[in-house]
C-alpha cells in the first residue's frame, strides 16, 4: 500500500512538471519572440513598412507598436513599458538617470535622417518663408498673415501640431525658438493625419508634421495628402549666393543637410543581451532596412546615398 502511494506521488510530481514546461514562454531572440516598441507617431509610415517586411522574414517575431509622442515614447523605455523606443533625440540626463538606477545603458542605433514639414491650405498663397519668419510664426510675432505678406487677404493665424509632447515642436522650440515659448495660437490635435484635415480644412493654419507622413510619392494615401495641402519651401540658413533657391523637405536637400529643419531619428534600447530589440534594430541599420528608409523617400543614415544634379541648360 505505501509503495502503491508513493509511485502515485512519483507521477503527479512528474505530472505537474510536465504541465509546467507546457506552458512555459520561451525569452526572445534575436529573431522570435514578442516585445512592446514605442515609437514617435511622426514616424509611422516608415516604421510601419519595416516592421512589416521584418516580421514576413522572421514569421516567429512578434513587434506590438505602440505609436504616441516622443516624450511618453521614451517614458515607456525608461519604465520598462517597451524595449525599445524610436524617436529624434537621444535621453535627457534625467530620463538617463532612470536607467542608470537599474544598472542598464542605453544604446542608440542610427535610422534615418528626415526633417519637419510645414505645410499650408490650398488657398494660401504665401508659400516661401525664412527661418527668422518661421519663428515669429511660432513665438507670436506675428498673429496674423497680413503682418507676414501685407497684401495677404487671409486672417488670423493658426499654428496646428500632432500633440502637446511632439517630437516636432520640440526641436522647433530647440532650435528655431531656441527656448521661448509657443504663442497661445499654436495648438495641438492628436496626430499628423489630423494636422493635414485640419489644414486642408481651414485656410489660415499652418501645420507641423514629420515628413515621412508625405514623403513617399509612391505611396497613394501620401499622394492623397499632398493632394489636400502645399508644402512650403524655406530659405536655407546661410544660402549659397551663386545658387540662391528655396528648398523643400525633399531627401536631397534632407541629405545635404540643406533644408534647414532636418533631423536625425534612431533607436533607443534597453536591451542589456541580444533580443528581439537588437534584431529589429540590426534589420533596419542592414541593406534591407536601409532600402526601404531609401524607397520612403527618407535619407539612410548607414548606407550611402547618391545625388544625381540635372543641368536644364541647353535642353
């Protein structure tokens, strides 16, 4: 009888372990596996496209973005909400501060370079602004269009952006406002789609948005924005006198570093091994993930990129 009650001990142990293997997760890979990615939602389109092709090559590897502004971006790192993080800067000492308590460095791989777009209602026809008129735009110098074109029959002004924590505004105030304060005309709504309905819809807004939102000629949802609004053109910083021109935020201009509101996007990790982070990074820093920044109508920020200069002269 004791030895009859024993065996039954025997096989529940058994059991039991076996029922916990079962139902055991296995950690990430490189390559498999699951993890939360926050991301800059300025930079949607091209993380969407990567992330698709990565997870077609990779079927076992699971990426759930979550898309919002680069403040609560970074926040989700610093609070291990997220592995990784992409965005346009890198942490500020005190958000640095949260990972060093915990013994973890972070790690930043390049993506990209692209820049801000400022885009205008069909019916504004002041389309050509300097650096110096963009931020009396944004600190309140200027409240309306008249004050900026006097023959301008349009009225107050509105500066629209993605969210209060954007990306955006954030390197508009750093460099351009160098830290004054947005005038009380300059507001936010909840996204870069938004910011174009809202500018298609009124005629005195001007927006803010990341390029990348109409930066892919090729793509038919950006052509149908690009249908809807005007991109406007800018004065470089210091223009070249031999050949003054205004530039859009076009990937040439973005690559040379001439259009004067470009700027850097990478990855933020926390990954203290080789996970699924480290994979997703590595497949964007490689040819294919440098292929896709490229076709986006973005600039690669580890794989060249020629300029072809056209000369209409004679033609």
């Amino acid at each position: 009888m004791k030895t009859n009650w024993i065996a039954a001990c025997v096989l529940l142990i058994i059991s039991a372990c076996g029922g916990k293997k079962s139902t055991t997760i296995a950690d990430d890979t490189a390559t498999s596996g699951t993890i939360t990615v926050s991301a800059d939602e300025s930079l949607k389109p091209i993380i969407e496209a990567e992330e698709a092709v990565f997870e077609s090559i990779y079927p076992n590897a699971h990426l759930n973005i979550v898309y919002t502004n680069e403040y609560d971006a970074i926040d989700m790192v610093m609070k291990d909400s997220a592995r990784i993080a992409i965005v346009t800067r890198e942490m500020l000492p005190e958000e640095k501060a949260a990972l060093d308590a915990v013994k973890i460095t972070p790690r930043y791989s390049p993506f990209a370079y692209d820049a801000i777009a400022l885009i205008l209602n069909q019916e504004n026809k002041d389309t050509v602004f300097t650096i110096e008129q963009v931020k009396q735009m944004l600190n309140g110098t200027y409240t309306t269009w008249n004050q900026l074109n006097p023959k301008s029959t349009l009225g107050k002004l509105q500066v629209v952006f993605d969210s209060p924590k954007s990306g955006a505004v954030r390197h508009l105030t750093d460099s351009v406002l160098k830290g004054e304060k947005l005038a009380p005309h300059c507001f936010a709504v909840q996204s870069n789609p938004e910011v174009i309905a809202h500018v298609e819809q009124n005629k005195n807004a001007i927006g803010i948005i990341g390029v990348n939102w109409i930066s892919d000629k090729d793509d038919s949802l950006m052509r149908g924005f690009l249908s809807k609004i005007k991109v406007a053109e800018l004065v470089p910083v210091k223009p070249d006198k031999a050949e003054a021109r205004t530039m859009k935020p076009w990937q040439a201009y973005i690559s040379l570093k001439q259009y004067p509101l470009w700027r850097k996007v990478q990855i933020l990790s926390r990954e203290a091994r080789v996970g699924l982070g480290t994979g997703f990074a590595s497949f964007i820093a490689s040819d294919k993930g440098q292929r896709i920044v490229l076709k986006s109508g973005l600039v690669p920020a580890t794989a060249p990129i020629r300029i072809i200069e056209v000369n209409n002269e004679g033609l």
